[in-house]
C-alpha cells in the first residue's frame, strides 16, 4: 500500500505527463522530486525535431527545483507509460546524483502507479558525483 506522500507524488506524475510535449515519441513521461524542504516539483518531457535538443521529465523538475532555491533531492517518482518499468535514463541518473546521495528511493511507476522502488545508488553504482571533486 502506498503512503499517502507517495500517492500525492503519483498523482503530481500523472498530470505532469498530460502536460508532455512528446510530439515525436508520443511516449509521455513525468517526474516529481521532493526536495530537503519537503516541497514537491514535478517536470515533464519535452521532446524537439532535433532529438538531442529534448529534455528528460527528470531535468524539467530539477530545474524548477532550483529555480525554488532547493538543492537537495531526498525522494524521487518516474512514471511513464508502456508495459515496460521506466527508469531514469542515464543522464538523468547523473542528474538526479548531483543533489541526491546513494540511499535516496527512486520510485519507477506506471499510470496506475508505483511498480517498484529502488535506490539511486542501485540504478547508478559507483557514480561519479560531487564528493569527487571536494564539494
């Protein structure tokens, strides 16, 4: 059973992706971090004719996370849709590791909600991160 924080982040996914600009894959994707305040930022894909130019769902609400003066990540949701678990590409999986540590729980959802939770540290071992460079 989902807590009640989990099922306010599944529902944040869920109306971020009604928002996705996914003109080319028409694979919808929204994602809701929970920042050290306790604040929710939800993002969504948004895909350009020039694909590298796309932005993952994931880097959308980093950076209406930071634009909040947050900078700190202590639990994240990914949803997509398709039979398949989503996860965090793996730029986002380096993304999301600059203001999150290893312990932090990445919930990997559908539209009908959480299939699984895991770690960053699980999705993305022996990362480099900040601690790397003295920060």
């Amino acid at each position: 059973m989902m807590s009640e924080r989990v099922e306010e982040m599944v529902a944040l996914a869920q109306q971020a992706m009604t928002r996705s600009y996914a003109r080319y894959s028409n694979f919808r994707v929204g994602a809701v971090l929970r920042g050290a305040n306790g604040k929710l930022y939800a993002g969504c894909n948004v895909e350009n004719v020039a694909y590298p130019q796309s932005q993952c769902a994931e880097a959308t609400a980093i950076g209406a996370m930071i634009m909040d003066g947050e900078h700190e990540i202590v639990e994240a949701l990914v949803m997509g849709e398709g039979a398949d678990l989503i996860s965090p590409c793996g730029g986002c999986r380096q993304r999301l590791r600059e203001f999150a540590g290893d312990a932090v729980e990445i919930h990997l959802c559908d539209k009908s909600g959480v299939r699984q939770t895991t770690t960053l540290g699980d999705l993305l071992p022996h990362s480099f991160n900040p601690n790397h460079l003295g920060k």
